[in-house]
C-alpha cells in the first residue's frame, strides 16, 4: 500500500493530447525509498495506473521520470505521483511508455527492433556497439517508422566525434530518414573533416547545417531530435544547446539509424533510444500538490 501522494498540475496551452509523455523531476521526500523504487503515477481519478519510465537517478536526491499519460486536455490537469510503500519494487517499463523503446537487455540486438547491415553489432551490459571493423558500412536501424510529430531521445557516445582522433574518412552519424529514404534528419558526430560535428537536414533536394555544440568525443550524452510537423527539426545536447534547421527539414515517415561508416574503428555506443510523441508547444508541470497521507 503507498500511503503518501502529491498531485502534480498539467498545463497545455494547445489541443488536446493522447497517450502523450511528460517529462517529470522528482526530488527526493525522505518518505520515499532512497532508489525512487516505490514511485507510482495514477490518473486523475487515483485510480488508474500510469505507465512510466525512470530515466536517470541519484539516490536520495532527484530522479527523472518519463509518464505518460492517456488525455491531456487544452488548460490544466492533473494526475498523481504515490510513494511510500516499503515493499515496493520497480515499475519502471519503458517498452509500454514509449512508442519505440530499447535499452539493449540480453546479449543480443533484439531482431524485433532493430535491422542491421555490416558488421555485426554487440551488446553487453546493457550498451549495443555499432563498430566497423572490415571497412564497410554498418549500421543498425528501427524496425517500425516515425514521421514528424514525433521525437527522438537517446543516451549514447560516438567514438570520433568531430575526427578528433585524426580518421580521415566519415565515421559516425545519427540519420532519421523520411519517405522514400532519399531524406534524412540527423547528426554527423564525424563526417570528413568538414562535416563533423553536425546537426543536418536534407528534403532530397537540399541541406542545411548547424553546429553541434555541448558533445565531447568517446562522452555519453543525451541527444534529442524532435520533428516539428513539417516545419523545422529541433536538436538538443543533455537538454540544452538547442539548434533549429528550418529550411529543408525531411518529410514523412522513415526509420532512425545510427551508422559507422567505410573507416575501420567506428564506433557508437548506445545505451538507450527512445521515440516519443512530440508537439512544438509541449504541456508542463505548473505545479505540485502538497504530500497528503493516505
């Protein structure tokens, strides 16, 4: 039994959403288990479980959850956070909170999400390695399709970034394709020496590029990509370091890829992906409740 809840205030200034996942930062109640194991989300009603997702944690001080949640009307709502249950374990499902979810259990890439060309990818301890190593490309990809609308958000590190270890050759990018594969979003983490280090958009026709600020070679960080209908691609480094392309953003829908290219140790480590519904205005939290007992 949790006996401790506080309710937490949606604000939406648009319309209403669907199955739409918040982002939620939990600090710390000394009422809680010290690892955020006890935390629940339940609808409005009190009732109703809410799929979530821990993402990230510091025990006995923050944790970031992911929620999401079935209806959030234009204006506020609310849905409720339960906790204090000593007996509780985790219940944190990432696959039932997102519309593409994988944090590389097992041994293997997991067939039913992934496609892959090239040399075969690892994973171990909960990281898949992407890596040339017979100097041909190699790259692993979504299973399903996701167009604009949606974004992408990923914990990983590219080996190269920016060819600071001297390859001369391209070596590691994101791409987020659109229809027909010709069109792409995306990052060049290291592309020849010009392009390394880049945040992209093609249509098929034309690109456009930024800089790709806040990355460090062979350096875990999270990186957001997230498809404003059709009108721009917005890019983010550990939810910062924003960049938008506008000009020449990829259409429809199309798998997301991370790929080595042609030079022998490229590499890209990834620790978890994620895919997320996305619109441009998106809902906060305007406010918590107080901790009531139960």
């Amino acid at each position: 039994m949790f006996t401790r809840r506080k309710s937490i205030t949606l604000s939406n200034s648009g319309s209403t959403l669907t199955n739409y996942q918040v982002k939620v930062d939990v600090t710390y109640d000394s009422d809680m288990q010290t690892d955020f194991d006890d935390i629940r989300f339940r609808a409005s009603d009190g009732t109703t479980a809410l799929d979530f997702w821990l993402e990230s944690k510091t025990d006995s001080t923050s944790a970031v959850f992911w929620v999401e949640v079935p209806s959030i009307p234009n204006g506020s709502s609310t849905i409720y956070m339960y906790y204090k249950n000593s007996l509780a374990t985790s219940a944190s499902n990432g696959s039932n909170t997102f519309t593409f979810f994988d944090d590389f259990p097992g041994s293997s890439l997991d067939s039913g999400k992934w496609n892959s060309t090239g040399d075969a990818p690892t994973v171990s301890s909960g990281i898949a390695t992407v890596k040339t190593t017979t100097g041909i490309p190699t790259y692993i990809e979504t299973d399903t399709t996701h167009a604009a609308d949606y974004a992408l958000r990923s914990r990983l590190k590219s080996k190269h970034f920016g060819n600071t270890n001297g390859l001369s050759y391209c070596t590691e990018a994101l791409q987020w394709y659109g229809t027909g594969g010709d069109q792409y979003n995306g990052s060049n983490f290291a592309y020849y020496n010009s392009y390394g280090g880049n945040h992209f958009a093609y249509n098929g026709s034309n690109e456009e590029q930024t800089a790709m600020d806040g990355w460090s070679a062979d350096t875990y960080a999270i990186l957001d990509v997230m498809r404003n209908s059709t009108t721009s691609v917005i890019f983010k480094v550990n939810n910062a370091n924003q960049k938008t392309l506008s000009n020449y953003p990829a259409s429809g829908a199309g798998a997301i890829r991370f790929t080595t290219f042609e030079e022998n140790n490229s590499e890209i480590n990834l620790d978890w992906v994620l895919v997320r519904k996305y619109t441009y205005t998106e809902p906060t939290i305007s406010s918590w409740g107080t901790e009531e007992n139960l």
